[in-house]
C-alpha cells in the first residue's frame, strides 16, 4: 500500500503530538511492508514566522499533491495583535476551503479506563462509540445573505441547503454505518424550519439505498439530552453543521479530555485529518501534551485514506491498552494510585510498543 501524507505539524503542541502520531504510521508502514511517504509543510504562526505567510503556497501545493494531510495544531498568542485574515488560524481555515472536505468525522468513545475522567457516571457513558459525521460546507455558517446592520440594530444569517449537499453528506454517513453498527441517526429542527424539513426528507429518501442501515431521526434539542443521558444509543449520527458542530463537542465531553479527540474532513480533493485540541500554548514544551488524540487521527489516516481498517483498529486498541495499563498524560490523571504518570512521548512510546505487539501477534498467526 502506497501513501503520501503531507504533515503540517503547526504551532504550540501541535510539533510534539504529531510526532506520535507520525512514529505510529511509521510503525505501521514498517510491519506492514506499506510504502508511507512523508512532506512536511509549514502551517499557522511556524509559517507566518518564515514566510509572512499563514499558508505558504509551498504547503498548499505539498497539501494538493498528498493522498492525506495530517495536520497537527495552529494558533500562537504573540500573532494576537494581528487582523483575523493574517493570523495563524487563517492558515487552518484556508487549507480546510481548498482541500474542499465536506464531511467533518468525529469520533466520541468512552473509554473504560478513563470513566473517571467524564463528568458524566460510568454506567451512563458505558459502551459509547459515536461517529458524528457533520455536514462542513453549507448551512449557517455559509448561507447568503449575512449582515449586521450596525445602524439599524439588525443581523442575518441564514441557513440554507441544497437536496445535493444534503445526498453527498448523507451518503457517506451511510456508507460508514454500514461498515459499523448499521444505524444512522439523523438530527435536525424539521419541526420548525424548512431547510430541515428538505434535510429529513432527502435522508430518508437516500436510506432506501441502504436497506441494511436503520434510520432515525432526532430533533436536535432532544437529541442534545438523549447524548447526555444514553448516548449508547447512538452509532453514526449525521447532521448539519451548525448542529454538529454543538453535539460533537457537547460530546466529546464523555471522553473526557480534549487531548483525546481525534476527527477526519472527507470527501474533498484531499482528506484532512487533525486532533480536535488547539496549539495549547499552556503547555507548549512541557512534555504534558496528551498525543492521543494525534495517534488516533493517524487511525483514522489509516481507516479513511489508506483503507487499513485492520491497522486502525490496531492503533485504537494499542490506546485501549496503554490506557488499561495505567499510563497517562497530565489531562487524563484520575482515578487513584493504579496510574502511572507519563510525558508526550513516553505515551507516544508505549503506544508503539503495544501497536508492536498485536501486528507481531496477527502477523505469527497468519504464518501458522
Ligand atoms: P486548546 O485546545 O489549545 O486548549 C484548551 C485547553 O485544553 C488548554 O488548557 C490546553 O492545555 C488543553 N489541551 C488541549 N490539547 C491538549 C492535549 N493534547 N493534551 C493536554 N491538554 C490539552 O484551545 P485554546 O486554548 O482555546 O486555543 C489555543 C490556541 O489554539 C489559539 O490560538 C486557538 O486559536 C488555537 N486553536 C487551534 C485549533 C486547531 O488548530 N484546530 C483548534 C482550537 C484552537
């Protein structure tokens, strides 16, 4: 298997937990006999630093010509004087435009061994494994017209879809349902605005395509409290961007930590893969950056661009495992005297070495 990753590992933490990351992919190209090419790229306050340029042309032509960019975290507070359109977040919002992904993949799992790091009760969180799959182009965020008539004292936004941005996104929800727990949980408002009413309608026109999935639908202020209350409930979860962008994150708090959050933006020329966590720069240069929430993007490489579903769930139970041992990074340290304390790449290390061991044992048991 041959794959070309552009790495922008970015500012803050971003260089050190996408180190991890990387040696994880390395480790996987290297036991599996794949062929991983790597380009590095500057990105955020690196490149402005460097070149005047929150994204150089060089990173965005390195980005184009890659099969998946990992992009590990911008944003450095000594660029804060400067105008939005020139600070290092612009480099990040003008990579995701050109790359053109459409479909924004997030994760939400609650671990076992980090119950106690959810403030939500361990029989609640028990078993989750959600996927949200937000729709990243269109709705709110993007509709015409929007304005704020300061004089006036009035603002607009305006949300709006087409039946086929709805398709697209809606397919790959499907698409991965199908390769999961066979259920598509569809959120919108279609009680009240029309744009949902054409979301609910086209979704559940595309289902028929899949007869294995099973679809529901959730108004999106009941499905914010069924998340809290059984989000085991839950397997893809599709929704439109505004409301996705709230519940994943509203989710993510059953994992627990923000350094532990992976996500995936597909469907455009290049997929994008980045941990969910910002450049930290709290903690920039501590050794105290959780890098799994890195690790588990290069899963999701692995699962989204490369097409190794068994080396993604290699990784993701290599962390299952780290976790069930005891280690952790400052942000997940509770519960009790079991845990052992760990730096960046001390957990990147111990991930490897698990990684090692569970391909060595598929690998022995495929010569047998
Ligand atoms: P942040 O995600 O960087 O940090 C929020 C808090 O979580 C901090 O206390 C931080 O120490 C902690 N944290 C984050 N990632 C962690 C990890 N892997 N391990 C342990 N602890 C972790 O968000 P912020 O502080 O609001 O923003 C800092 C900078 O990052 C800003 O410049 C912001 O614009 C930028 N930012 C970038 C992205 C991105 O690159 N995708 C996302 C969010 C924020």
């Amino acid at each position: 298997m041959r794959l070309k990753v552009a790495v922008l590992a970015g500012d803050g933490i971003g260089p050190e937990v996408t180190r991890e990351a990387l040696s994880i992919l390395r480790a996987v190209a290297e036991l599996g006999g794949h062929d991983f090419t790597f380009v590095e790229g500057l990105i955020g306050g690196v490149a402005i630093t460097a070149t005047g340029s929150p994204l150089p042309t060089a990173t965005l032509d390195a980005a184009l010509d890659s099969d998946a960019v990992l992009l590990g975290a911008v944003g450095d507070n000594k660029f804060n004087s400067l105008t939005p359109d020139k600070r290092p977040e612009a480099g990040l919002l003008q990579i995701r435009q050109a790359l053109g992904g459409f479909a924004n993949l997030r994760p939400s799992i609650a671990y076992p061994a980090l119950s106690a790091s959810s403030p939500l009760r361990p029989e609640v969180t028990k078993d989750t494994d959600i996927l949200f799959v937000r729709e990243l182009l269109g709705g709110l965020y993007f509709g015409a017209p929007r304005w704020w008539n300061k004089e006036t004292n009035e603002a607009i936004n305006t949300m709006r879809y087409t039946r086929d941005e709805v398709v697209r996104v809606a397919r790959i929800a499907f698409e991965l349902a199908s390769k999961r727990r066979k259920k598509v949980t569809s959120v919108d408002k279609a009680n009240v605005l029309e744009v949902s009413q054409l979301w609910r309608a086209t979704v559940t026109e595309i289902a028929k395509d899949y007869p294995d999935v099973t679809l529901e639908h959730q108004l999106v202020d009941s499905m914010a409290m069924h998340i809290m209350n059984i989000p085991r409930n839950f397997d893809v979860v599709l929704t439109e961007n505004l409301f996705g962008d709230i519940l994943s994150d509203e989710a993510g708090v059953i994992t627990g930590s923000l350094g532990m959050l992976p996500s995936a933006t597909i469907g455009g020329a290049v997929n994008l893969y980045e941990p969910v966590h910002g450049s930290a720069p709290d903690i920039a240069g501590t050794g105290k950056a959780n890098p799994l929430g890195a690790i588990l993007t290069a899963a999701m490489v692995l699962r989204h661009s490369a097409g190794l579903e068994q080396d993604a769930r290699a990784v993701e139970q290599a962390v299952h495992k780290v976790l069930e041992a005891g280690y952790r990074t400052a942000d997940i340290a509770r519960g009790g005297d079991s845990v052992q304390m760990v730096s960046t790449q001390q957990m990147g290390k111990h991930v490897h070495q698990a990684l090692a061991e569970s391909i060595d044992r598929r690998q022995s048991l495929h010569a047998v």
